[in-house]
C-alpha cells in the first residue's frame, strides 16, 4: 500500500477545506473573498475545527484575535492558493474596485459547478 507523505497530506487537506471555504461548503468568519480572510477560514477549520486555540492572538494587527495558520500551513496554503489559480478554480481581483491580488474570486468557468465537480 503506498501512502501519502505527511506534507502532501497536509496539502491535500488544506485544499480540500479551501475549497470548501470558496464553495461555501463550511462557514468561516470572513467571506473568502481575500487572502488574508482565507487564511483565517482555513485556520478556522484545520486541526479539528477553530484552529489550534495556541494560535489565536499570537500577532498584533486587524486580525489579532482570529485563528491563525503555523509558518508552514501558510505556505503550504500560499501553493494551493497559486494551484488554484493555475486551474482556473478562481481568478485574481474580487471586482473592478479590487482588481488585484490578495482580492480572489471564482472563475467564471467554475461559478455554477458544484464542489464535487472540481477536485
């Protein structure tokens, strides 16, 4: 039986629940429509849901008191992120207001699919 190193199954999780975030699959405190607000999503629903407690307020700033992603799981979620975008599963800027990354969206040619259809 071949099994999945501990990294590429952390990546296939932090995938999964990334795309259940932008798929409103899970509820997350941010709507995903930014980064930083996706970053918070996953974290909320990574380790068993809500995120590690530890890794609540470790950093000052805007998002103090939300869950936050180790060093490692933000860079893991940086290369899913960009696979994503890779895949035509969303494209970057939320709108003409907001035309540039952190700001994401669904791509067109995935915003009627449903999330068992985009793997």
């Amino acid at each position: 039986m071949i099994t999945a190193k501990p990294e590429e199954a952390r990546k296939a999780k932090i995938r999964a629940i990334t795309l259940d975030i932008l798929f409103q699959k899970v509820k997350v405190t941010f709507e995903p429509f930014n980064f930083n607000h996706l970053k918070i999503g996953v974290a909320e629903h990574l380790d068993e849901g809500g995120g590690k407690q530890e890794n609540r307020g470790l950093y000052s700033g805007s998002y103090a008191s939300e869950a936050k992603l180790t060093n490692s799981d933000t860079e893991i979620l940086m290369e899913v992120f960009w696979d994503l975008v890779v895949e035509k599963v969303f494209t970057i800027g939320s709108d003409a207001d907001n035309p540039a990354y952190p700001n994401f969206r669904l791509h067109s040619s995935v915003r009627k699919k449903d999330r068992k259809d985009v793997a």
